[in-house]
C-alpha cells in the first residue's frame, strides 16, 4: 500500500498496546555492551589498511610542488594518493545544482585537481598498515603552495550580496505580502534591530568514518549515514559506476545532526584507495578535521523589523538574512521561511542574500533555517513587546493567525497557544516581573525568557518490508537509520502494534541499501515517513495472510473486514481463534512477505500548512560580581501530534534543549579573517553545555492525533526542541540584567559593560 492514509477498517487495532508507551530502547543493551558496531569498528573484515589524510595549509590557491618521497619509503606505507596520480574522476561542476535532489547526489571528486578551494582541503592520502603509521608518514609530504588573496571576512563583503536562486529545499528566496515598506513607515510603533548568529559546527560524538570493501566490480562501504540513498547516489556519481553496485551499510550512527547527509572525504578516499591497493581501507576523519572537512551553519546577519498599532496588532513584519557561503559550492538556509507561517500579519516580507567566500560550504544543521532565525526573530518579539508595554505570551497571542499567513491555506492543526499557555501555568510565568533587574537571589540577577517554537512537518517516499515466518518471527526491514533518535524502538512498537504480535516477535533491521529505499533520517520526518511505510507493510501482510486463509479454507469467505482481528499474538475469525505463528507455517514454509509504503508530501501537505509546535520557558541567574551566567531551569512545551514514544521523544527534545543554550551561551566557531580557517576547531575550544551547564529540564506534550499529517497521526519532533530554545535564554538574560545582546553567543565580556 502506498497511500498515505491507509484504510482505516484496517489500520486500527481495538486497543493499541505498544505505541504511545515510553518503552525502553530496544537496542539499548547493544549500545551499553558495545556490541552495537560503528563504521570504524567492523574489525571482522579481513586485511583492513588505514588511511590518513593529510589537508591544505592554505584556504586559497594552488599547489606548485608536492613531494611525497620521503612518506613512501616509511615503515608500513602501502600507497600515497595525491592529484597526481588520484584516479579520474568527474568535474565538480557549478556552484548551484539545476534540481533540488542534485546537491545531495552530485559527485564529489577528491584529490583531482592542484586547486586549493578552502583551509585544510585534502591535498594527500596515505594509505598504511595502520592509523600511525599512515599520520607518521604524511608529516613527511612535503607541500608548496602558491597562495592566493582569499576572502575570509563575511563583514567586509557585505555589499557583494546576492540574491540566489533558491534557498534550501526549494523554498523561494523571497516572499512578499502587501506593502511592508509602506505599513511600516507609518506603524505606530516600530522595531528595527539587527542581530549576528555565528558559525557553528555539528560535532557528533562519532567522527566521519568509513570502512571500503571492494569484490570485483562491486564495492560496500560501512559508514556512518543520515540517507542510504544519497550515499549511494553520490559515490556512484563520484565514482561512475552503476547505483545497484554500491552498497552502503550503517547499521549504527553515533549522531549526524545533518552532517551526515551527503558523502564527505572519508568515503570517496576510502573508496578510491581500496580500489588500488586491492585491500579494504578504512579512514577516519580527526576531531580537527572534522570542522574543515564535514560542513558547518554559516555565519548570518539578521535584520528584523516589526510594525505594530497601539494595540499589539503586527501590521508590519519583515526578516532578512545575510549569510555566509562558499563560493565553489552555494548554500542558502531557509532562515526566514519559518516567519511566513509563525505569526499574521498583513503587510510581510523575508529575503535571503549570500555573501561568498572562500571557505568550505556550510551544509544542514540540526533545524535548518528554524534555529537561527528563530534565535534572532523570537529575540526581536521580546524586544517589540517590551515596547508595546505587553506581556511576550499576550503579544503572541494577539498576532495568532486564523489560516497560514502567506500561502493562505488552513493549518492541518495548531496549537502553539496551547503551548504557551500550559508552559506559563507550570513554569509559573506569572511571577516574571517585566522590569528588568527586579529580580534577585543574593548576587544574582534572576530572569524569566520565553519563545514559541514552531517546525515544518514533512513525509518523504519510503517503502519497507516485512516477513513473517512459521516461527512467529517478524522481521522488518528498510534502509533507514538510526542516529540515535530510537528509531529500531519506535519501528518497533508500530510493527507490534499493526500484527498483533508481541515486541519480542519483532525484528527490525535498519541501515542497508539491499533493503527497500527510504527518505532517510533528516528534516525531523523519519518517524512519520519510516514508521507510516512500517505500517502499511504490515497491513498488506495481514490482507495477504487473510487471502490465503480465505484461498484455503471456504467456511471464512462471509466474514467481513471487522470479523478480522490480529492481537495478542492470534489471527480471531469472527469467535475462532489461531495461533498467528501456526496458520502462517500452514499456509506457507517460507514464511509470508509484503511490503508497503507511504508517497512524499501531497495533497495533505499543499492543502494545509503542517507544522509542529512548542514553548520554551527559561529562568536564569547572572552574577553581578563576575557576568557569569547559570542556567536555574528550562521547561518546553511540545505539541507535535500523536506521541509514538514519550521517553524518546523526551530524549529527542531535551537533546534539542541543550543545543538552544548551547547556541545562546557558549557555541562559536572562529574562522580567521586573515587565514581563512577556523581558529577554535577541536572540543577543547569548540565549547559545548556539558552536565555541569545544563539546569533541570522539563518536557511536557500536549499530544494530538493530526489526521492529514499521516497514516500514525506523528509529526516530527526530533529538531523542534532547538527552535526558539536559544532566544528564550537571551530573553531571560535580559530581563535578568537589563542588557540586550544581539551577537551571540552572549559571553561575559558582552555582559559586564552594561552590569556596571
């Protein structure tokens, strides 16, 4: 079945016993014994070498000479891979791919030119008997360079910004209702302010890592992937080979945050050196290499400007963003998109412009487009209804659209008010005093910050399959992955549900692209799209396991639709009842398979706005002595339709949660204005919230059953915990100490001016 919303006669159990519950992970115990195998930790594969990569010292310009003699003589060293003899491979091509689906499949060649386009670009591979002695021997290639005048400072290129095409996804670039120019002029009351987001980095506990295995014609590799299908696509491309001879096996990854998404260095070098020294290669991307080497959210300028009546009433709404990118590959984050739905207002305008540089592209971060716009926008919310003389929760509230502000459809469901409101309630907002400095507990300055939250919900096509043996085993499979979302449990409970069958029945196998293709684990719609095909290919099952149980046996041809029940692990006919495992055996020795799925977005999704919501309620405390800022407590409301698992859902959003302070208070990566790398690029000055940053966090879901969303009732969730989660603790800085920053991270020094 491929429709998004399966036949309900057959889709709904008489009492659903496994969704909705917070289960335990089913791969927990895995996970905890080490037994879950990353893509650097296959050792079962035979006669493995180590590749070590070596990067560019420069961020612009050519290399004159290299010398790789000293490196091939080393103990150990079985090849050195320069662009010198690197094997052909296709141009990169323009900067902007003609479709959407294109920058995700492209070939992406290494080592095939003497260009130099960013800092620490892969100039060299060593291929060794092991890690140590690969790095030992590429200290001994000796490179010149011939250095060219790069721009690195976003700041000082400014007035070259362009419009691009698109922004990410295909969303348009700009978007216009009404006269802003006009409506604002004469608004009553007016904001015009501009804030500065950083560059950051994704940095998941697992390094990009890849194992290549060659057998003939045939290649595998074993990596660390957010899309099966992407990887697929973009080794083949990048290799000119045919598709169905790449397999990609990632059974387990250790977080991608959206850094995972596309092929990167490690898997093209890894390939490329398995392939001439005729033995599997693995390689590993450093921490260090990481921030060069894997993607980053660019460096943005956001300029907001709000218009209102007296009353609070927005009559004038514009957000735009100027942003960082690459000039030998364009990225443009959706950052203003999420305002065209947010808040109503009839006179609006977003618009994206790119600055070039000569740095490696920025690429997804966890809630493209939502994260840092929403840090900045929701900031600038607080600042008008300062202003305005009204609470941030009324002034919202008053601007609450009725239908989708821009494309002027009806939402699917919302209820961000609801967030709101119940967040106030158990936060206890109402003892937020609006003056800011009021409030104190000893030398600290206490405050109270809120922002509303608000993500697109989406469904990518993915198909699944399901077999059910004679045994009562039911084995579920599909190339999704598992980035620690708990994706194994959720497939789960859903496949439990949907057979009748115990969870100890069922198996889930993920992460292997000779299992049926999906949209993969990105954009916060994995659940909603792996989970709906889930379901659907346990339906057509159940319709086959009945038609053959009807072929075989005359006596269940008049029993209707309803007569049918699978639960608890039985097949019910009406008043008689069989053992699921046993009629299967009967019916056939090899078992019963079907598969089913679900289409990418339709109908639903251009006929309403579908969208997830929250509330993010902070209180902190600010040193008055030193600036220092602690975080006290932080509760977020979450309303993202039917729940399919409170304990990994809470996972997912307080994981969100910390990234917002994160983002707010401490995340920041440097790139030299002069150099054009990034200065800060290890963990040890890359600061990230650990236990001792992190206040107690408390998750609440409003839960809701949105029927156009899909066949589950699900929305995505996963990336909905960092929107608007930074500028809720800016706000609360605020109204602690009275002092507005507006280029974060906010730190000390931005602070103690104004403690003074």
């Amino acid at each position: 079945m491929s429709d998004n919303r399966a036949n309900p006669s057959l889709s709904s159990e008489r009492a659903q016993r496994h969704v909705g519950r917070p289960l335990d992970r089913v791969d927990g115990s895995l996970k905890v014994t080490g037994r879950a195998t990353y893509a650097y930790e296959h050792v079962d594969i035979p006669n493995i070498a180590h590749g070590y990569i070596l990067g560019a010292a420069i961020a612009k310009g050519r290399i004159a000479v290299i010398d790789t003699t000293e490196a091939e003589r080393a103990p150990g060293v079985l090849h050195v891979m320069t662009h010198r003899n690197a094997p052909t491979q296709p141009d990169f091509g323009p900067p902007t791919t003609p479709t959407v689906p294109e920058v995700f499949t492209r070939a992406r060649p290494m080592l095939s030119s003497d260009r130099v386009r960013f800092y620490d670009e892969p100039v060299a591979l060593v291929v060794a008997e092991t890690f140590e002695a690969a790095r030992a021997a590429a200290a001994l290639i000796e490179v010149r360079y011939e250095a060219e005048v790069g721009r690195y400072d976003m700041e000082s290129h400014l007035p070259g910004a362009y419009a691009p095409l698109r922004t990410n996804a295909g969303f348009e670039t700009d978007s216009s209702v009404g006269d802003f120019e006009g409506a604002f002029s004469v608004a009553a009351v007016k904001l015009d302010v501009s804030y500065i987001t950083p560059y950051q980095h994704h940095n998941p506990m697992e390094p990009h890592a890849t194992t290549a295995v060659w057998s003939g014609d045939d290649l595998t590799i074993y990596t660390g992937a957010q899309t099966l299908a992407n990887f697929r696509a973009g080794m083949a491309n990048t290799l000119q080979m045919a598709p169905e001879r790449v397999r990609i096996v990632s059974p387990f990854t250790g977080g991608g945050f959206g850094a995972k998404l596309i092929i990167h260095a490690d898997t093209v070098l890894a390939a490329l050196a398995a392939r001439v020294v005729r033995r599997p290669v693995k390689i590993a991307l450093t921490r260090q290499q990481m921030f060069a080497n894997a993607g980053h959210r660019a460096k943005m300028k956001h300029d907001v400007r709000l218009g209102a009546d007296r009353d609070g009433k927005l009559v004038a709404l514009s957000h735009d963003v100027l942003s960082a990118t690459s000039g030998f590959e364009e990225f443009c984050e959706q950052t203003a998109v999420f305002g065209r739905s947010l808040y109503a207002a009839d006179n609006r305008l977003t618009r994206h412009r790119l600055v070039g540089l000569d740095t490696n592209r920025g690429e997804w971060m966890r809630s493209p487009g939502e994260a840092p716009g929403m840090f900045a926008f929701e900031c600038a919310m607080d600042e008008m209804a300062e202003q305005l003389g009204l609470d941030p929760i009324e002034f919202r509230i008053r601007n609450e659209p009725h239908r989708d502000p821009e494309r002027n459809v009806p939402f699917s469901t919302r209820n961000l008010v609801a967030c709101m409101e119940e967040g106030a309630t158990r936060f206890g907002w109402a003892r937020r005093s609006a003056k800011p400095r009021a409030m104190r507990d000893g030398r600290f300055l206490v405050g109270y910050g809120m922002a509303a939250a608000i993500r697109p919900n989406y469904i990518g096509a993915t198909r699944a399959r399901v077999h059910l043996g004679g045994n009562g085993q039911l084995t579920v499979q599909l190339d999704m992955t598992d980035i620690g979302t708990g994706t194994y449990t959720i497939l789960t409970q859903i496949a439990a549900d949907a057979t009748g069958l115990p969870l100890s029945s069922v198996k889930v196998e993920l992460g292997d692209t000779n299992f049926p293709r999906t949209a993969g684990s990105g954009g916060s719609w994995g659940a909603a799209s792996a989970g709906s095909a889930v379901h659907n290919a346990c339906l057509a099952l159940r319709e086959r396991i009945v038609a053959e149980a009807r072929r075989r046996d005359a006596t269940l041809q008049d029993l209707t639709e309803e007569d049918v029940v699978f639960t608890d692990g039985e097949i019910r006919f009406g008043g008689r009842a069989e053992s699921l495992a046993r009629l299967v055996g009967n019916l056939s020795s090899s078992g019963i398979e079907a598969e089913g799925g679900v289409e990418r977005a339709g109908a639903e999704f251009r006929d309403f706005s579908q969208h997830s919501y929250g509330a993010h309620f902070v209180e902190i405390g600010v040193d008055t002595d030193s600036g220092e800022i602690r975080m006290r407590r932080m509760l977020t409301t979450i309303g993202a339709g039917r729940i399919l698992n409170p304990k990994t859902a809470r996972s997912q959003i307080i994981g969100g949660m910390a990234w917002g302070i994160g983002a707010a208070l401490m995340e920041e990566s440097v790139l030299d204005p002069r150099y054009g790398h990034f200065v800060n690029h290890d963990l040890a000055e890359y600061h990230l919230p650990v236990n001792a940053d992190v206040p107690p966090l408390d998750v609440v879901f409003l839960e809701e059953h949105d029927q156009r969303a899909n066949v589950l009732g699900s929305k995505g969730l996963g990336e909905l915990g960092v929107c608007g989660a930074s500028a809720a603790v800016a706000n609360a800085v605020y109204n602690a100490t009275g002092v507005r920053v507006r280029e974060f991270p906010i730190t000390l020094d931005k602070l103690l001016s104004g403690l003074a």
